[in-house]
C-alpha cells in the first residue's frame, strides 16, 4: 500500500512538471479572480466618442463584460453573436436590470469602429433593446487595457505573421456586479439564457459562484495564408502522447509487482 501510494505521488509530480512545461511559453487563457473588484476608474471612450470610466458605464447595474478587437477574423464575431442573441432571448429588461460591455484590446480601434460593431449586433437583437445597455470602449492606451484585463484575469497574445496582426485569446463573458465584484465566468461563444440569468441575478446579490465548464475555447491560433483558425493540434497530440505513456508505465509496474507475487506464492 505505501507502495503504491509513493507511485501516485511519483505519477502526480510527473503530470504537473508536464503540465507546467506546456503551458511555460505562453500565459493565455482565463484565470478567474472570483470575488475580486475590477478598477472602475479606468477611462475608456465609448461608441458616441465620450470619455466613460466603468464606473460609469456599469451605471450600477450587473453587467455582462466582454473583451475582443473589432477586427478579429474568428473568434471574436461568434462569440458577439451569441452574446446578442442570449441577450436576445433573456428575460431580463435591459438596461433597468443588467448592461453589457464590450471592451476593445486593439489600441488602435476607434469609436467609430466601435460604433459599426454595436449597430449590427443591435439590428440581431429583434426585442426592445435600449441602445444604451450595450456600450462598445475602447482605448489608445495599452496601460489601460492592461490593467482591466489583468484585473479580470484575461490574458491573450498579440501575434503578427504575414503582415497580418491578430490575437490569440480565449472566449468568454465575465459577470460583474453594480459594484465592480467578479462574480461569474461563462466559457464559449453560445450561451444559455439561463445561466446568464442566473449569473445576473447573483451579480445584483453581489453573491459569487466557481465556474463549472472550465473548458475554454483558446487552443486556436490564426492562419493568415488562408484567413482562418487552425487547431493546434500538437498541443493535444502531446498531451495524449504523454496519457498513453503514463498508462503505459503503470501497466508495467502493476505487472512487475503481480509476476513477483505469483513467484513468491510457488
């Protein structure tokens, strides 16, 4: 029995040395900060070209936070779309019960930019839907995109190939409460109604909860040849590489140890 359980430890530092030495060269992804305040004096500029702190444009209302770039060819038009389209669907009131914000990682996005986003997820949305729930920030300074998406545990890398500049980030929508309290994290780019509701509903209690799907969509990178997301594919292979390995390697213990006792019972 101590055996085996100086074997799982073995196997348990093998796995998280392994884990670690993946995930080294590049901190992308999201690390939830459930409970934690964001800094709500940052100053953005909004889609009508007005300078907003959050402060400002959470308006004391619960809010749905998202953080794309307006020239983002993959991931970022989805998962707007299924944040229009749960918007959409919710039965909630915008505006008198929640808010949602959009905030820009790409310094160079303009208002106006911003401005074109906002009007044709609004013209997906086919329920009264105040223009004022929704607002689209963006600003040239990096420090200020830095400290909110820090503050929120997002972390992305900006990428150039070919001449072509994108982002590799994760997709996702961030749950904060009138006071600026994280209080849920929702993974993809579709949602249910349901959980975003819910999630809503706790961000007015200022009651947070842990995330349940962990799974993120950021094991994407950006093939600017053919203008598309391509799976990295060694990342998987390697992971599954190192499980069979593993498995392997158990066998062959367990095995040892079983032929050795059969010796000793003849």
């Amino acid at each position: 029995m101590q055996g085996d359980s100086v074997l799982l430890k073995l196997i348990l530092i093998i796995v998280i040395s392994f884990f670690s030495l993946l995930n080294a060269e590049e901190k992308i992804g999201m690390y939830e900060k459930q409970g934690t305040t964001i800094p709500l004096d940052i100053e953005f500029t909004n889609e009508y070209n007005k300078k907003v702190t959050l402060k400002d444009a959470i308006d004391n209302k619960p809010t749905v936070f998202t953080f794309n770039y307006f020239d983002c060819p993959g991931l970022c038009s989805p998962l707007l779309n299924g944040v229009a389209d749960v918007l959409n669907k919710l039965e909630l009131k915008p505006f008198i019960d929640y808010k949602a914000i959009t905030i820009s990682i790409e310094p160079t996005d303009t208002p106006e930019k911003a401005s074109i986003k906002k009007e044709s997820l609004l013209d997906s949305i086919k329920k009264p839907f105040p223009p004022q729930t929704w607002s689209f920030l963006t600003t040239s300074k990096q420090k200020s995109i830095d400290e909110i998406t820090n503050a929120v545990g997002f972390y992305y890398e900006k990428r150039v190939k070919d001449g072509v500049t994108d982002y590799l980030h994760p997709g996702l929508i961030v749950i904060v409460s009138p006071k600026g309290k994280i209080i849920r994290y929702l993974n993809g780019i579709e949602f249910l109604p349901f959980d975003v509701k819910l999630a809503l509903l706790e961000a007015s209690e200022e009651t947070s909860r842990p995330t349940i799907a962990k799974t993120l969509l950021y094991c994407f990178a950006y093939d600017a040849k053919n203008k598309t997301y391509v799976f990295q594919a060694e990342k998987i292979v390697g992971i599954l590489m190192f499980s069979l390995v593993l498995i392997f390697f158990i066998y062959l213990v367990r095995s040892g140890r079983k032929s050795k006792k059969d010796d000793s019972d003849e």
